[in-house]
C-alpha cells in the first residue's frame, strides 16, 4: 500500500492553522541556506508555501558562496530576536563547521530539534514525527519488530533510532561502513531510509511485506528520487512514495514545532 503523505500532512496543517490563529502574532520561522542544491531549493519551495497556508512567516538568507563559519553563526546569532524557529538548510559547503553553526541555535529556536534524547514528545524532530504519524495512520505496532535504518544523519538516521529504541523496536543502525547490508534489511520488518542516493534499496534486499519508509532525496533526471527502488512497492505491505510520501508530512511537523516554538515563547 503506498503511503498517501500529502493527505496526511493536511490533516496535521489544519489544525496548526488554526492553533495559529488564535496567536495575537503570526509565527515566525527564519531558514538558513548556503549555495542550496537542487533538493534544498524544492524543500525550501514547498517548505514556504505551506507555511503561507497556515499562517506562518518564513523569512529566507541565503548566505554568501564564500562566506565563512563566522557568518554563519552570526546569522544564526541575529536572527534569534525576531524569529520564533530557525533552521539552518543542510546541505551546506564542507568548508563550513556545520557543528559550530547548528550549536548555536538554541533549544528555543530549534525548530529541527537538533538536541533530540528521546525525552521530547511534543516538539519532535520533523522525520521523526513523520515517521509516527505515518505508522499511527496504518495502525503499525513497534514493539518488537525489526528495524533497520540505513544512514546515520542528524536530521533522519540517528534521530530516528532514538525514536524507534524508545518504542520497543529492535534496531539495527547501517552506516556506510556496514557489511552485509542485505542480510540485515532482509530480516527487518520495517526498513528506514535516510541516505540520499537513488536506488540504494532493491527487491532483492527486502522480505515480503516488509514496511518501508523512505526519507531520502537525492535529483535525477531534474526530478526528486527517493533511497528506495520504486519496485520494492510490489514487496512492501506499506511504501512512501518520493515525492509524495515522508516529505509532505516532514514539512507539516516543522510547520507545527515553529508554532509549538511560538506557543511556549508567548
């Protein structure tokens, strides 16, 4: 079954829509991007246009090609004052500490939930919250499964396994240095993704009805591809699409922490 991510993600923006206007003051989001790739430039795209639907501002800096870690941190720094939310755009130039920049957001502003221990409930890290609201739609237990997820980002990897340890599933972390990668998703009952290469899972390495959710984006062809070989549907009991499966809901849960952020700040 493929997993309808734009439904669901509508259903988490009407409500925050209307958490949001009951605010006296719109919210206020502030994105953070250096020479932004063809996948940042789209998530940034659809990130500001479901903000407008629901009443969130989004204010966009998009730093110099050969600006310096400094500045970097310093726009990070300034733009805490008069925003409720920042994220900072990954990816950005290797020459750029991204640590030393994303430490200085602080846990007010951290609408990517960054500091993610696993304690946090309802502000949760955006894949995260993805992740379980596409499992809470489906009705799919955690407990006691399989897991394995491929890629160890901050943004997907590692906190999605904080997440699924604390729900009782048994996880397996797969980074670029694991061997035998198939052995490994063959025997999961569900497979996280979160890498950004195109294709990197096939049939081949997946068990019938296995539970796939694809949270990586990497271009070809000038479109949007996913980790994941779209014939792996025709295995899986459940498949997010790319686009159109973790993506929309991702956009919804930043959206809804921006207003979470806002809510305690007033």
């Amino acid at each position: 079954m493929l997993v309808d991510g734009r439904k669901i993600s509508e259903n988490i923006l009407k409500n925050t829509a209307i958490d949001v206007a009951l605010l006296k003051k719109p919210p206020r989001l502030h994105v953070i991007t250096c020479e932004p790739t063809f996948e940042t430039k789209k998530f940034i795209e659809l990130k500001s246009k479901r903000a407008a639907e629901v009443g969130i501002e989004i204010v966009l800096t998009e730093l110099d090609s050969e600006g310096s870690t400094q500045a970097a941190v310093m726009a990070v720094q300034q733009s805490v004052a008069n925003s409720d939310g920042i994220v900072v755009q990954l990816p950005f130039p290797k020459r750029i500490d991204i640590e030393e920049v994303l430490t200085a957001i602080p846990p007010s502003h951290d609408a990517d939930v960054l500091t993610y221990d696993g304690s946090q409930e309802e502000v949760l890290p955006p894949v995260v919250g993805a992740i379980s609201a596409i499992l809470d739609t489906h009705n799919i237990e955690l407990k006691g499964k399989k897991v394995a997820v491929l890629g160890q980002g901050m943004l997907v990897g590692r906190p999605s396994v904080i997440w699924l340890k604390s729900k009782g599933a048994e996880v397996t972390s797969i980074t670029e240095h694991t061997k035998k990668v198939a052995e490994i998703t063959k025997q999961a009952d569900v497979v996280v993704t979160g890498v950004g290469k195109t294709g990197i899972l096939t049939p081949k390495m997946i068990k019938e009805g296995v539970v796939i959710i694809d949270a990586g984006t990497s271009e070809q062809k000038g479109q949007l591809a996913g980790d994941v070989d779209p014939a792996c549907e025709k295995k899986a009991s459940l498949f997010t699409p790319v686009p159109g499966g973790v993506g929309p809901i991702t956009v919804a849960i930043l959206l809804r922490n921006v207003l979470r952020l806002a809510e305690q700040k007033r």
